[in-house]
C-alpha cells in the first residue's frame, strides 16, 4: 500500500503498449462490491480466493499484461510462485518513512488505515512489511531507486 504499484503499473504499461489491470479493480467488478465490503460480508479469506481466482483468469487468458496487485496479493496460496511462472515480478522497495508519508496524506481514501493514529500508522507498516518481505523478496526484480525512473525499470524487466 502507497508503494506506487498502480501508478508505476499503468505508465509502464502505455510506455509498453499493452494492458494493464489493478488485481484490486478487477476482484471489486467481479465480486460487484468493494474490497472492504467483501471483507465485511464473507471474511479475508474468501477476498483471498477471489483474488487468485482472478488473478488466474487475467494471466490464463492474456499474453502480455502488466498488473498492479494488491501489496498482500502475493503472499497467499503461493500467487508468488503462480506469478513468477506465468510472468516477471517486480518489488517497488519504498522506505517505510516515505509509505509513512504518502500513507498519512491518503488515510481518509483507504479504509484500512482511515482511524489510525500516526503512530499506529507507522507500526501497521512496519508490521505488514515485517510479514509481507519474504513473499517480497521473491521477486523477479527489486526496485529500490527513489524516485522510480520509468526507463530504468523497462531496462531491468527486459534484462530480468
């Protein structure tokens, strides 16, 4: 979350000329509701199996994509491993200071962290990272350059 993955994602894929997907995005129209409604009405769990149901469904019935998925996307019924196979994954590295900050400017637009304190904020990053990192660490590609240079990341994905 705050990392810059749909933002990355969506320049990366007009700079690429071909189609993007927010896993996200297309888990919300295929269920017809919200993330946090799923959540509410049938539990993390079934959003999970949504999620890879879905992410299945893109990767099986496109050539060539790029998708942003969600930042716990990959740490579930091994969509690592699915998504290594089927692709090239990329980790966008941001420091929890700069999530911190991005994260605290957008807190009324993310339901999850929308009641946080700033130092509740701060310890939900550094607990999700502490969780999420060896799903992270799998990936095909890191990308720790701050700011993120478009070009130098096409270079890493063509070299990868």
């Amino acid at each position: 979350m705050g990392s810059g993955k749909t933002h990355w994602g969506r320049l990366l894929s007009e700079k690429l000329g071909i189609r993007f997907f927010d896993l996200d995005e297309q888990v919300t129209e295929h269920a017809g509701k919200s993330i946090p409604e799923i959540f509410s009405t049938e539990g993390e769990e079934h959003f999970r199996l949504m999620e890879k149901d879905v992410l299945h469904i893109i990767a099986e019935s496109h050539d060539s994509f790029v998708m942003a998925c969600g930042g716990g996307s990959p740490c579930y019924f091994n969509n690592i491993d699915y998504m290594n196979r089927e692709g090239t994954t990329v980790w966008i590295n941001v420091p929890m200071e700069t999530l911190f900050h991005r994260l605290a400017e957008e807190k009324d637009k993310r339901p999850l962290i929308k009641e946080l304190s700033d130092d509740q904020l701060r310890n939900f990053i550094a607990r999700k990272f502490s969780d999420r990192k060896i799903y992270y660490e799998q990936a095909d590609i890191f990308v720790d350059e701050q700011p993120v240079q478009l070009d130098n990341l096409i270079e890493k994905i063509f070299h990868a």
